[in-house]
C-alpha cells in the first residue's frame, strides 16, 4: 500500500502522506508572508499609523485606555483627578 522509496510514509496511507506535505509547505509560505508582513508594517512608520487608524474602535479605546492605566490618569470628575489632568500640561 505505500511505496518503499518514501521512509516515512511506511505505516500511513499515502495520500495522506502527500496531502500533510502539502498542508506543512503552505503554512511554511503562509508563516514567511505573515512574518514579513509583521516586519514591515513594524519597520515603516507611515504605515504603522495607517494601519492604527484603520482599527475599529474598540480597538483603539482599548489602547487608549491601557495608555491611561499605565501612566495612572483616570479621567473621572473628581476635582483632585481633573486638577492633576489639566496641570499635567
């Protein structure tokens, strides 16, 4: 049922053989699009703020607000709040 001359093919089916050769070498080329991608957009500014701005929302809140976190400025009405926000300029 399989042929002698693929060793690691002894004990499996052949097509699926084939077809799992075939399945690794097209996540191979998709990871190398992906990662060169990733690189790109990481290495180019301009295109790094393009593509900020074409999030949704969400998304963009979401940072906003881990931005605010990180640097301990909650925009509540609380006077003191408020106070250290507008004497933070």
């Amino acid at each position: 049922m399989t042929s002698p001359s693929i060793p690691e093919a002894f004990g499996h089916n052949k097509p699926l053989f084939i077809a799992d050769k075939i399945a690794k070498y097209n996540y191979r080329q998709f990871k190398r699009v992906a990662d060169s991608t990733a690189t790109w957009i990481l290495n180019n500014h301009k295109l790094r703020k393009l593509i900020f701005y074409m999030s949704t929302f969400r998304e963009r809140r979401t940072t906003t607000e881990a931005t605010k976190k990180r640097n301990n400025i909650t925009l509540d009405s609380s006077p003191t709040v408020l106070n250290k926000v507008l004497s933070f300029k």
